[in-house]
C-alpha cells in the first residue's frame, strides 16, 4: 500500500510534469509569513494562485477556522480555479478532513508542504531514509485524509468472513512496520557516521548554520573551493557537506554545510535529522549565516538562533556572518543590516575579499585557542618535525647543539599524541 503515497497531495507529482498547478494561500497574522509559504510552494513546484489573510482569534477545534472565513475560501478558490489549499500552519488529521469536506478541494498543511520539498530534495541514503521516516511519521494519524479506500472491508474464507479488518487499520500497520524498518536503518546510518567522525576527531571543525536560503552553500563553496550544489530555494540542500576549509591551514580545519532552518519546522523533521544536526555538537565553532537582503533578516536571526538553543549548541562560540551584501541597496539599507548582528562580519559570498577575510578571521580564531608549547625535539626524533608543521602553528624554529629548538602553537589533544610532552621545556 505505501507505495501508492507518491506526493502528500494528490496532483503534486503533476508538478514534475510541469501540469500547471495553482494553489490558494490561507495565510496568518503577516504579509512576510504570507510570502515564507508562497516561497516555499514555488520551492515545491506549485503556482501560488492568490492568498487569503486571516486574523485569528480563537481556534476551531474542528476546522481550525471559523465558518465564514471558510465560505470566503471556498469562493475565492472556485475564482482563482485553485487545485489546492495550503494552510500556513499545523492542522490536525480532523481538521484537515473537515477543511476539504467544507472546502470541497485538497488541503494541505505547512509541514505537509515543508515535508514535500524535502522529500523532493533528498540526495543521499540518509537524508532519503530521514525524509522517508518524517514522511510515515506525519501520515500515520491521517491516514484516513490520504487514502479513499480505507472503508473497504478485508473478509477471511467464507464461513468466518464477519465484518473483517478494515483497510485502514491493515494500512496503519503497514506504515508501523516501515516506521520501525526506517528507525533501523537510521541507527546503522548513525554508526557510519559516528566512525567518519572519528576520523575527523583531531580536525578543527566549523559548521555553517543558518536560516535557508541564506546563502549557506553558496559560501561553502566560496570558503573551499569546492562545488556543493547552492540554489537560490528554501531546502536546496539537506545533507551534511564536509570540506577542507584551506589545504595548508595547520592544524587542519574543516567546514561543514548543515540544513537550513525554518520558523515552525515539523517535530518529525528535527527528529529525523538528529544524526546530521549532531554534526553542530561536533563543531568548534559555528558560523551563523544570516541574509542580510531579507527584510525579515532580523525575525530569521532569531529563529535560527532559537532552534541552536533547543539543540542545545547555543553556548557555542560563533560568528555572524551578513551575506549577500551586494544585493543590498544605498547606505540606508546597510546601516538597517548592520542593526541586525552588530559586530557581524559583513560578506557577499560572490566578492573574493570578503570570503578571503572570513576566511582568514577564522583560522585566528583557532589560532587564538591553541596553547604555546616550548620544546626541544633531539635530532634523533627529527620525525616529529613534520608532524609539527602538520598539526601546530610554528612561530620559531632555531637549531640547538642537542636538538631542534620549536615554538608552537598546537592544540593539547594533538601535543599528547605526537608525545611533546617528554621534550617541553
């Protein structure tokens, strides 16, 4: 049966068939929360046909909204033709099913849509395998909204046929099942990924943080010379991306690409990427990317930075990073940016000098946290030389009459095992 969910939605996979796809916006409190789902709708693939902007005072337990605000939907619809109706927030299995009752149309809810576009966007074996859980996750309690058939009845031979089982609780199990097989490969994956980052363990790791779309991959790609795939979409890029940061840094430091964040992101979701996000648990610092042309700049700031804290990596040393600087117009504009993160380091990803800059303030950063080390390495462990360069930051080298003379900055973990201890001075 679960093969038969190819989208959330019938008629979304017309989208990929380039089938005009008009869909009405129901959105709430703010014409920039209206524009956040109208984008990511275009994200998805579909047409916002026209929006309606509702002022909610009190939730309807039924229908989340009231009767005459529904009346207005359903003929705004009929007018714009809609094929669909995306509700900017949260709706309940009941409520969706009483919407499209009264809307007479499909109804799909903001992480219904969010959940699409990752399902959409989904690259690797374990970002497909998490999207595929928070998929199952979201559809188990509205089962009944995504299949039509779960009113027919499965029998047993003739005489012991009774009332049988229905459909729906066959399909219930069968999304239970996949839910469990999903959670195992999960845990393999997370295996995999603990023994990559053991290999990572004595690298100085950076991790690009940040609402989506600001330009997280884009900078990456900037900061290392490298080609990770960067689109101007909400969720163009939902699996981790590790790259040297500079090949002749010492010690070695990495940076990291992690998913963009959203206002109101499903629970299912957070859960899923857990084992991409603990990738920030990791990290020596992080750099919190922040769009500096948005007008909502200021409000995705501090969704970022509250979803760091329920990650529980707020305390973490960062930077703030105001990217996309050349689409910003007139010094008015630049001084409204600078208010966003005073003291932020103000980039466009596109400008050479700025991303050699950033580039160049993060490896003092690291510099700066390493500890001087004085010793003296005999000429018969001249091995070590070269592990020295490798790993520390080397600001004097003399010969000595019973061995090599260094003055270095390295990290402890680093000291102790190239075993500096026996030689500091």
């Amino acid at each position: 049966m679960l093969e038969e969910i190819e989208t959330l939605l019938p008629g979304l996979d017309d989208v990929a068939k380039g089938i005009d796809f008009p869909a009405l916006c129901v959105c709430f409190d703010t014409d920039a929360a209206a524009e956040e789902i109208e984008r990511l709708l275009t994200t998805l693939g579909a047409r916002p046909a026209g929006r309606v902007m509702v002022h909610l005072r009190a939730v309807n337990p039924a229908t989340y909204l009231g009767g005459g605000k529904i009346d207005e939907i359903r003929v705004q619809a009929e007018a714009l033709k809609a094929r669909c109706i995306v509700i900017d927030a949260e709706l309940s299995p009941n409520q969706l099913r009483n919407l499209e009752k009264d809307l007479c149309k499909p109804v799909l809810d903001r992480p219904g849509v969010i959940i699409e576009i990752f399902s959409r966007h989904a690259r690797t074996r374990e970002s497909k395998t998490q999207v595929a859980l928070a998929r199952m996750q979201y559809l188990l309690p509205r089962l009944a909204h995504f299949w039509d058939h779960f009113e027919r009845q499965r029998g047993g031979s003739p005489g012991s046929r009774g009332m049988g089982e229905k459909q729906i609780e066959v399909d219930r199990r069968l999304v239970q099942r996949q839910i469990s097989v999903l959670k195992g490969r999960l845990v393999e994956i997370a295996k995999e990924r603990k023994v990559q980052r053991a290999g990572r363990k004595n690298v100085l790791k950076v991790a690009l943080v940040g609402y989506t779309n600001a330009g997280k991959s884009t900078l990456l790609n900037a900061l290392t010379h490298s080609k990770v795939l960067a689109e101007d979409k909400l969720f163009a890029t939902l699996d981790s991306s590790v790259r040297a940061l500079d090949p002749d840094a010492h010690p070695p430091v990495v940076a990291i690409d992690t998913v963009g964040f959203i206002s109101r992101l499903p629970h299912s979701l957070i859960a899923s990427f857990r084992s991409t996000l603990e990738e920030l648990e990791q990290a020596d610092l992080l750099v919190h990317v922040v769009d500096a042309s948005s007008a909502q700049a200021s409000e995705e700031l501090q969704v970022a930075e509250k979803v760091l804290e329920d990650l529980g990596v707020g305390e973490k040393p960062r930077f703030t990073v105001l990217n996309k600087v050349d689409l910003i117009q007139g010094a008015l504009a630049r001084n409204r940016a600078r208010v966003v993160a005073p003291g932020a380091h103000f980039v466009s990803a596109l400008k050479g000098d700025d991303v050699e800059n950033l580039r160049q303030a993060i490896l003092k950063h690291f510099h700066a946290q390493l500890e001087q080390w004085d010793v003296m390495i005999p000429y018969a462990e001249s091995k070590l030389e070269s592990q020295i360069h490798a790993h520390g930051v080397v600001e004097t080298m003399r010969p000595m009459e019973k061995g090599l003379f260094f003055r270095i900055r390295i990290e402890p973990t680093w000291a102790k095992k190239l075993g500096l201890g026996k030689f500091r001075l």
